[in-house]
C-alpha cells in the first residue's frame, strides 16, 4: 500500500506520558496527522508494555506510537506498538498507518529508506516499509476478511432511498480471489 510520509517533528514531552506508559519516554514526536511517537529504551520494554489506556486516552493525540530500535541481531529494525484509545481501538495488532509516521522517523535515525518493523503486540506482525520522497510503501501480509464492491444505482433519487428515506445500497459480487493478491 503506498500512503504519505508523516514524518514526526519533536516536541517537549506531554506531562503524565510516563505514568500513563507506565516507563519512560528519551524523546517524543508529533505528525501532522495528529500521531504521537513516543522513544524507549529498548525492545524488552517495549514488548513487556502494559500501560494504563484510561491514561494513554487522556494524552494529547488519537493515536500513540511507542517504539525502539530492534535489539541487535535481530532480521527487523524496529519494534511499535500502537494504542488508540480515543477512536475506540486500545491496541491495534498491526497497524499499517502508524508506519506513515514511523518510517520517516527510523529511515532518518538509521540511514536507509528500506526498513522492517516488528509490531509487538499480542497479535503481531512483521511490516515492511520503503521511504520515497514523500510516500510510504508498506508491505506485508494480511488477511481478507472481506471483499467487496459497494456501489450505487444509477436510478430515480427517491428509488435510491429506503423507507426511512436513508440511502440504499447494494453489495455487487466480491471480486474473485487471486493467490497474487495475497
């Protein structure tokens, strides 16, 4: 999926970070997309992470990323995880936005644009990520729980409506699976 960067630009730390992480943070970020990165100390504290989420949703963005860098020796670069508290999602096993924000930031402190991430949560999942000037190429493998077209007919307005006068769609037939879409 290709996407824009979001690259983070630091700012001072939010108060109540720290307690709401339950660690502490060495430096945080904010996108333009209102995701806050939040740096630790190492791929032990991010994987044993259990914060506080009524606190984690009191900070000051929809979306927290915590992250390190990979312990040396391992085949990924990075390890997030991602709590979103404010738009209804505790933690999101894998979450191919929070990349827009992260590859900018580890393609900048590690030097190259082609970077792994190891998303550590209870669900994990390893994502790929290519930095192109401003775009993010993220790659990796999921899995389709649906598939489909939703689309309108082209007919009188008021035949478009349901009986509450809602809007009426039809679900078409799901594309056919092909194994080169997986």
């Amino acid at each position: 999926m290709d996407f824009p960067a979001w690259p983070p630009s630091q700012i001072d730390t939010p108060a109540g970070i720290a307690d709401a992480l339950r660690l502490p943070v060495t430096w945080t970020g904010r996108s333009d997309n209102n995701y806050l990165l939040a740096l630790v100390a190492d791929e032990r504290e991010v994987r044993g992470l259990n914060p506080d989420i009524a606190d984690v949703a009191k900070l000051p963005a929809d979306v927290i990323i915590v992250t390190t860098a990979a312990d040396p020796g391992q085949a990924h670069d990075f390890v997030p995880r991602v709590f979103a508290p404010k738009v209804g999602i505790n933690e999101d096993p894998v979450t191919g936005s929070a990349y827009t924000v992260l590859a900018p930031y580890w393609a900048r402190r590690l030097g190259r644009i082609s970077l792994v991430g190891f998303q550590a949560s209870a669900r994990s999942g390893l994502v790929g990520v290519e930095l192109s000037d401003n775009r993010v190429v993220v790659i990796g493998r999921a899995l389709t729980v649906l598939d489909a077209v939703l689309s309108a007919t082209a007919t009188r307005p008021e035949a478009r409506r349901d009986l509450g006068g809602r809007p009426r769609y039809r679900l078409e037939q799901p594309f056919p699976r092909r194994a080169d879409r997986l």
